[in-house]
C-alpha cells in the first residue's frame, strides 16, 4: 500500500473507510444534539449560538497544524495512522463523559476536546486516502467514505428516536437528569461503536511494508521541529494551490449554510411542528422541554432520512464525476439542497418533512465525496496532509463568522424563529451552486457549440 500508483482492493477500501463511519457517528451526536444539550443544561438562544463556534475554532487550528506535522513526522506506524487513532480515542473518552455530565461547563469542555479530536482523525484519514490512492480511484476512495459515513450519521440519528419510540428509557423528569436519558445512552453507545471502528482500521490498515519501517527519519530536537512546522505551514498557506482558491467563495457559502442547519434545524422543527414558543426557556419548563425534545429526535430521523439519500447517492457519484465535470455535479446538488431548505417554509407537517430531506440528501452525498476528490487530485503529494488541512480552512472560517452573526441577527430580525435561519441558509446554498455554475459556464458554452460541430462533420462523412 506504499505505492501511491497501486490500486486499492475492495478489502483495502472497506477498513480505510471503516473509521469513517465511527468518526461520522460521533460527528453526528454532536452536531445533532449539541444545541440541545445546551438548551437542556440552561443556555439561551444567543449563548447556544456562542457555544456552537467551538467546533468550527477547533477545526480551524488542528486541521492545518496536524495535517502539516503528520507530513513531517513519520513513526514506525506510519505519517497518519498515529493521529487517526489518537484523535478516536480521546473521542471515545469525551463521549463517556458527556454521557455523564450534567453542568454547561463541563459539557462545553467536552464539545472542545471532542472538536479536536474528531478533527484530528478526520483529517489523517483524509490524508492518508490522498496518500495511499491514485488519481483515477480517488474519487471512488472518497465515495466509499462518504458511504459508510453516511451509514455512521444515520444510525447516529435514528438511534435516540429508536429508543424514544420503544420506550425503554423513562423521561428525565422521573430521573432527576436535566438530560433526557436516552440522549445519555446515545453518546455513550456512540463512544463503543467508534472504539470498535477505530481499532478495527487500525490492526488492518499498514501505511507502507514493515521492511521499511526502520528507514524512518530520525527525530529532530523540538525546537528545529517547530521552527520547521512553522516555516512549512507557512510556506502552504502562503502558496496555496488554485484548486483551493477556485473552491474558496463556493465552499465558504456552502459551510455557513449547513452551519445554520445544524445549529436551527431542530430547534425549527420544534417550534414548526410542536408549537415551542420562540426563545423559550426550556430548562424550567417540563411542557417546553419536551417539545424540544421531540424536535432533536425529529431532527435526528430527518438527518438519517437524508443521510440514506445520500449513501444511494454516493454509490452513483463516481460514475458520474468520470462521465460528467465534477464541479457540475457539486453545483446540481447544492440547488438541490437549497430547495429543501427554502421549501421548509411551506411545510407544517413532519411526513412532508421527511419527503423534502431527499433534496438535502443530495446534497450531502455530493458534499462528503466530490469536493475532496477534486482537492486530493491536484495538490502536491508530499503536501497532501497540510493542504487538506489549508482546505478545511474554508470550512470552519465560515462557520466561525456564521456563528458570530448568526444569533443577533436571528433575534433581531427574525424573532427568534428558527424557520427563518434554515430558509437563509436554503439561500446561501443556491448561491454557492449558481457561482460554480458560473465557474463552468464556458465549458457549457464550448461544449454546446462542439456537439452540433461533431454532427455536422458525421453528416459530411456519411455523405462523402
């Protein structure tokens, strides 16, 4: 598997994609229960919007630093396994103990150890497929991980609603926990299944042949290491590739978008659906508490429906990014999932709910799979790790100004109506699919004047 020229086996593609899942399920409880967790523990509307920038300030600092070490170092385990492994059990441990907490700090702590080291994973499994995989797999590579990612999400949010529905755990109130139980038990069966995933990869994953673990460079002293890192992060920054300036408005729109989602989408559901007044203080009130508790579930259901779409979706993406231009493809699926979101305006009943999440489930499958194929295609091998890391600066910036603004603005203009932030980002979502339409308008153009071109020379040649 050191040769990056080697074709990756179905075995290979199954464990590299396999901690993917079990990074997705841990992804997916936070950012489907994180605004309610706060709600729950006594936060107001503004604070949750505040709390919501640690995972975006998390990616913005370990992305870049650790996917630029892990292009340094190299250990007789490989350049990223290390950071994969590392970054996954500290997952598991803070989600034990969000499973446990029961103070806004402690889980507000734990929310900032859990960013960090999702994303430490994240991004060494990312890296290490653009290692490992040539050009022409990399985007059946992404997709296999976009799948079981997807298979990881929505287990994750069908999981609480499972539970809610069998009644096997009483409510909160008969327990004296001011969170419900059954988002308790989630977590920590979140922090099992990617115990097992993790190290599961890990025992059959090897990043070159064991012959040639011993030529590993030797360790510099921590000072000329830092100066190093500095100087190379630096260097990547200041040179960023144009593959990623080209992705830079584009994804920047996108992440705001999906953001608002993650932060409002339950919360709409609640006030859309079950009538929870907006900017109700669901810590003292047992009725309040409960309609937001049938939000998150709800919310949960709505992502595992459009996390489905998304694993059918993303079988056939490969297919497509060879038959058709990649960033066309992208750009479809993000007006698809602007519809969605615009369109929940107009729906007051969950069932239609459900129905629309097929839009948005395009528009994830697309968004796990084609974005990062593109990237992974054009850096520079030997800068795989810090340029994804340079990457998914376009990613968190975005959110990190999102969350800033996004709280005032939701008070000041819409009153508190969460409805109205999931339309907003229905827009930012259009917009971000019309600029890279924009992008590829003259390829449109060209090939629409060389196909009647290639018509007319085939009808020369049959009358010759």
């Amino acid at each position: 598997m050191g040769n990056p020229q080697a074709l990756l086996n179905y075995k290979q593609l199954f464990y590299l994609s396999l901690a993917n899942l079990g990074l997705q399920v841990a992804g997916t409880f936070e950012v489907n229960n994180a605004s309610g967790l706060f709600k729950f523990l006594g936060a107001s509307d503004h604070q949750v919007s505040w709390l919501w920038l640690i995972p975006p300030l998390a990616g913005l600092v370990v992305q870049p630093v650790l996917g630029q070490v892990s292009d340094l170092v190299e250990t007789r385990h490989g350049k990223r396994i290390p950071f994969i492994y590392v970054g996954a059990m500290l997952s598991c441990l803070s989600l034990l103990v969000l499973s446990l907490s029961e103070a806004l700090w402690l889980t507000a702590a734990m929310m900032l150890i859990l960013s960090c080291s999702i994303n430490c994973s994240t991004e060494g499994l990312r890296s290490l497929t653009g290692d490992i995989t040539p050009n022409r797999q990399k985007s059946k590579a992404f997709a296999w991980q976009a799948i079981f990612g997807s298979l990881g999400a929505m287990l994750a949010s069908a999981i609480p609603w499972l539970m809610d529905s069998a009644h096997i755990f009483v409510k909160p109130s008969e327990t004296g926990f001011r969170i419900p139980v059954v988002l308790k038990v989630s977590l920590f069966l979140g922090a099992l299944m990617l115990f097992q995933t993790a190290s599961s990869m890990v025992r059959q994953m090897r990043e070159k042949d064991p012959a040639r673990a011993s030529q590993a460079p030797a360790a510099h002293s921590p000072r000329r290491f830092l100066a190093e890192l500095c100087h190379e992060l630096y260097t990547n920054i200041r040179r960023t590739p144009p593959v990623i300036r080209r992705m830079f408005m584009v994804q920047t729109l996108t992440w705001a978008g999906l953001f608002c989602v993650w932060m409002y989408f339950g919360l709409a559901l609640a006030q859309r659906i079950y009538g929870l007044p907006p900017g109700a203080d669901v810590s003292v009130d047992l009725e309040h508490q409960a309609r937001l508790t049938q939000g998150v579930i709800q919310a949960g259901i709505c992502f595992a429906v459009y996390q489905f779409v998304g694993v059918l979706y993303s079988l056939a993406l490969p297919s497509l990014a060879e038959r058709f231009d990649p960033n066309r493809v992208h750009a479809l699926s993000l007006l698809a999932g602007a519809a969605t979101l615009v369109a929940m305006l107009f729906l007051h009943d969950i069932r239609a709910v459900y129905v629309a999440m097929v839009g948005l489930g395009l528009f994830s499958g697309s968004l796990n799979t084609l974005p990062y194929a593109i990237v992974a295609a054009e850096v520079p091998p030997r800068n795989m790790g810090a340029c994804l890391g340079i990457f998914n600066i376009t990613i968190t910036v975005p959110q990190i100004l999102c969350g800033l603004v996004i709280g005032p603005l939701n008070s000041a203009l819409f009153g508190n109506r969460a409805i109205y932030v999931i339309a907003l980002a229905g827009g930012l979502l259009g917009i971000a699919g019309l600029l890279l339409l924009r992008q590829q308008g003259i390829d449109l153009l060209r090939m629409a004047l060389e196909r009647p071109a290639r018509l007319l020379r085939k009808g020369g040649d049959k009358a010759r």
